[in-house]
C-alpha cells in the first residue's frame, strides 16, 4: 500500500501551530492524493482515506490524529510525543 497525503495548513486560530496530511479529494481538485495498492503489474485507488491533523500546543509535547475512513467505518488514533 502507498499512501499520496496533500499538504494543508490550517488558518483557524485552534490550530494555528499545526499541519494537515489528508488523503481527502478536494471537489474540482486534480491531485492524485489517495491510498493505493500497488503491485508490479497495476496499482488500483482503495476506498480507504486517511486524515492526520499534527500540531504543537506547548513545549512539552506534539500531539497528532489520525482518521482512518472505509466505507462507513471510522478508526480514530492519537499519539502524543513528548521530550
């Protein structure tokens, strides 16, 4: 599996500190962002999209989100990384 994540950058004051790596199409948008299976012989998009929001609160540690969507499932992870 290879994951094509686009680069946002939140203007919201709550996460004025952070970043966005999603897989999420925009509408309108020609980007090859995706989750894809891929092999030697084809490479084929999956139903799967993924969504991490990662951003800097205090000194003391980075926080990051990851959502993970197929179909109507939805796996919510959090990681918090400190010094």
């Amino acid at each position: 599996m290879t994951g094509v994540l686009r680069f946002e950058n939140p203007q919201d004051k709550q996460r004025e500190r952070g970043f966005i790596l999603t897989s999420l199409k925009q509408s309108g948008d020609k980007g090859d962002e995706g989750i894809y299976y891929v092999t030697k012989w084809f490479t084929i998009r999956l139903p799967i999209n993924e969504h991490f929001t990662v951003w800097y609160r205090r000194q003391a540690y980075i926080k990051s989100k990851l959502v993970i969507k197929c179909g109507f499932l939805e796996f919510r992870f959090f990681q918090l990384i400190t010094p």
